[in-house]
C-alpha cells in the first residue's frame, strides 16, 4: 500500500482553509492508503507561543481530525513530539540541507519579516528540515496539503534526492536511481479547489490563523450565530450576478468555491445556480451550507473532547505504529551516514 502522511499546527483554531486544503481531503485517502496524521506539536514554537496552551492545543487538534472523519480503525493519528525520532532526523538532515535552500523560503522571508529580527529563532528558518523529517521518516508517497506548502513539499523532494545521492552509494546505484535507497521521493496532492482559501475580509490574502482579525476567517468550531455573522459582514463587490475565475473578483470565486465544497455540489452546478443571484440572496444561502457542514463535526468534537480518556488511548497507539516506520527508517540513515550503531 502507498503511504500519506500529512499534519496540521496546534496554533489558533482551525479554520476552514486547513479543513478545505488538507483536512477534508485526508478523508477519502485513508480508504485507499496507509495513513498518518500527526499534530505537528514541534513546528508550532517556531515563534513566540503560549507554553500553557500548547498541550490544550494539541488536544483539541486531534478531536478536530476525529470530529472530521479520520478513522483510527484505518490511519494513525499522533503528536509528532511523541516520536523522537522526527527530531534526530532532523538534525541529521541539517548537515544535509544548503543553507541557501532556507534562505529562500517565501514562508521564513515573510513571518521573519513581520516579526523583527529579536523574535526570529533560529527554528524558524530550518522549519523545512524537520518538515522534511516528518514526510521523509514515513517513506511516504504522497503529502496532502493546501498551496501554501509547496515550497516546502519541493524542499523535501530536493532533500531527499541529495540525501540518496550523497550516502545512497550501490544501493543507491543498484536501484538504478529511481525510487529511494534511503528514502523516498514524495510528492504533493494539492487539491484542484480549495487549495487556497482566502480571507473573508480580503479576497486577495489567504485565510490564517495568525490574522489578527478573527473576523477574517470561519473556524472550525465557530457557533451558528458567529458564522452567520462572519458571512453578513464578510467583503464582497458591486457586479452584479456572481461567477468563478474573474480575476477582479477574488472575493465572488473565493465564496463560491467554499460554497462548492461544503456543499458537495460541483463548479458547474454552482455557477448556474448562482450566476443570476446578488449578494443577499447568496449570503444566506452560503450560510446555511456551511452550517449544514460544520454542525455535524462540531457535534462529534464535543463527544470526543467528553471522553477524557479516549484521545490519550488513540493518540499512545498512533505513536507506537508510527515509531515503529519511522525507528527503522532512522536506523538505516545513521548505518547510511557512518555512525557507529550500539549492538
Ligand atoms: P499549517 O498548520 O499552517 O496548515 C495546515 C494545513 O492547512 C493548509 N492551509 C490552507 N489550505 C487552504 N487555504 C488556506 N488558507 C490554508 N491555510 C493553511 C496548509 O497548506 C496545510 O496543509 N508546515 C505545515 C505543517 C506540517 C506538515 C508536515 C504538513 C509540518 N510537517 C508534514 C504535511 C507534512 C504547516 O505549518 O501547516
């Protein structure tokens, strides 16, 4: 069976781009391939944080994948910090990673921008690397995630060549240079819609957790009354009749691509149901689909976060099959690079 792995941050609440870009669609992979779904605990102090809240946090992710339809009957879900060796992967892939390659990272350009140089650790900027662990442990083939990762999904790609290239040696070699002597080379499955979805109050910004305005976004567990709020006040234009793909209209192709996915209809059928329709006859109806969608989730999110017990049993099992994969990938590296191994 081919292998997904994929995982959210424990930062802020989820919101509706991390559902429509990578959550949702974990959901139809775990039928077909081995699955793994980590909280990516790690990667969420890359800036200052909230040490009081992480362990919430991390909590409240896992029931957010549950709530969503991850089955542990079918994938593994754990905390990336519960697998150790997620981090000495890592370091052992720093010394393969050209520093060069994480300078030119849009994301480390942009946060270490916004926030001043006294604030920008040096975790930050080798981020990629121990997302490179994450996927590279796994030997994964594909890595479902929205368009904002994919310079880090080409980092991992690029990483994992060099890595085969430099310590792979006649295995490497014997394998006629394809597939992987230490690890696999993955690739992306970026989503054909909602692989950007962008902010409510701006159609040309995507939607984020660290936006300071909630208003911005729709999170997961947003009550009715608040989304219905969100959608009232969200940003929209003076065209009249709505349509997809106008480069003009961000804010019209964003909506009604959200309004595609969460109500499971397709584009087509959107376009001609809404190509006559103004504003105040969509606003409700958006709503109510996403009402529709989301109560459900949030419903089962309260059920397993009443449970005191039951996250911390899937979460201890998700972490043993996953150090299981990820040990004796570690071990063939450090054979690979030279290290003397205990018997
Ligand atoms: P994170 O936590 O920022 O986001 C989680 C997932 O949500 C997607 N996403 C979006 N998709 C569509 N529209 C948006 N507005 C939007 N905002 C976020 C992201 O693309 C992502 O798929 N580095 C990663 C987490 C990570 C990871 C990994 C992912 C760490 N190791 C290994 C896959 C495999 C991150 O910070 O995602």
């Amino acid at each position: 069976k081919k292998r997904v792995v994929s995982g959210v941050q424990p930062t802020g609440s989820i919101h509706l781009g991390n559902y429509l870009g990578a959550i949702k669609n974990w959901i139809e992979l775990q039928n077909q391939y081995d699955t793994l779904f980590f909280i990516v605990d790690l990667h969420a102090i890359t800036l200052l944080y909230d040490a009081q809240q992480l362990s919430k946090a991390t909590k409240e992710t896992a029931a957010i994948y549950l709530a969503c339809g991850v089955d542990v009957s079918k994938a593994s879900v754990f905390v990336q910090s519960h697998v150790p060796a997620h981090v000495e992967l890592m370091w052992l892939l720093s010394s393969a990673t050209p520093i060069g390659w994480l300078n030119k990272m849009i994301q480390f350009k942009e946060k270490s921008r916004k926030a001043g140089d006294e604030n920008v650790g040096v975790a930050l900027l080798t981020y990629p690397v121990l997302m490179a662990s994450d996927i590279l442990l796994y030997q994964s083939d594909f890595v479902p995630v929205g368009d904002d990762q994919k310079q880090h999904l080409e980092l991992t790609r690029e990483l994992a060549e060099r890595v085969n290239y430099l310590y792979g040696g006649r295995k490497w070699k014997k394998l006629g240079g394809r597939g992987g002597a230490i690890f696999k080379v993955p690739e992306p499955l970026i989503p054909p819609a909602g692989a950007r979805v962008m902010s409510l109050t701006d159609g040309l910004s995507k939607m984020s957790k660290s936006a300071p305005s909630d208003q911005s976004r729709i999170n997961l567990l947003d009550p009715k009354d608040v989304i219905a709020n969100k959608i009232k006040r969200c940003k929209t234009d003076s065209f009249s009749g709505l349509e997809f793909d106008n480069p003009e209209r961000p804010e019209c192709n964003n909506l009604l691509s959200v309004y595609q996915l969460v109500s499971g209809k397709t584009k087509q059928e959107v376009a001609e149901e809404c190509k006559d329709m103004n504003w105040g006859a969509f606003k409700p109806v958006l709503t109510d689909a996403l009402i529709d969608h989301l109560h459900p989730i949030q419903v089962r999110y309260e059920e397993i976060m009443s449970d005191a017990n039951y996250l911390d049993t899937v979460l201890a099992e998700g972490a043993r099959r996953a150090a299981e994969i990820a040990d004796s990938t570690l071990q063939n590296v450090y054979q690979a690079m030279g290290f003397l191994r205990q018997r």
